[in-house]
C-alpha cells in the first residue's frame, strides 16, 4: 500500500477523528494526544482519549474519546524573523 500524501483531518460528533498525513506520535495521554502531521504538530485535547487504529506506514490514525480542542503548533525554524535573535539583529 502507498503512503496517502496530504493531510486531512475529520472530526465526527466531537468523540471519533480520523487522520490523514501522520508522521509520528509524541505523547499519549486519555486527556492528551500530540502529533507530528505533514502540516505541522497537532495537540489534541479531551477526556477518554484512545488511539482506535494507528498505521504510521500509511500515516493514518484513528482516535476515540471527547474532544475539547484541536491545535496546530506553530512550527519553530531557527534564527527566523520572529525568533528573539531575529528580532534583535532586525
């Protein structure tokens, strides 16, 4: 099977999400899940939080639990414009 390209994200009813475009897994927690997505790092936040299926070979991820909150994180890149150096040597 072919690694799906692209990142797509469905929330169903607040409580199933399906995911496409999933790199790697950073922390799991059933309040907490952090993702590295094509598009960036995903925290998710809930209760009851479960990783129903995960297939990293295809980067799909299925999860289950009450979601409260779905966040991309800014993604860093050093020395940048808006890092602290960036901003002092403008």
């Amino acid at each position: 099977m072919e690694k799906t390209k692209g990142h797509r994200l469905v929330l169903q009813d607040r409580g199933n999400i399906t995911i496409t475009g999933v790199v790697k897994i950073q922390t799991v927690d059933p309040k907490e899940i952090v993702l590295d997505t094509e598009q960036g790092m995903l925290n998710i936040k809930g209760e009851k939080l479960e990783i129903k299926q995960l297939d990293l070979q295809n980067g799909s991820l299925e999860i289950n639990g009450h979601v409260d909150a779905l966040v991309y994180l800014r993604q860093s890149q050093g020395g940048s414009r808006g890092s602290l150096l960036g901003k002092i040597f403008k």
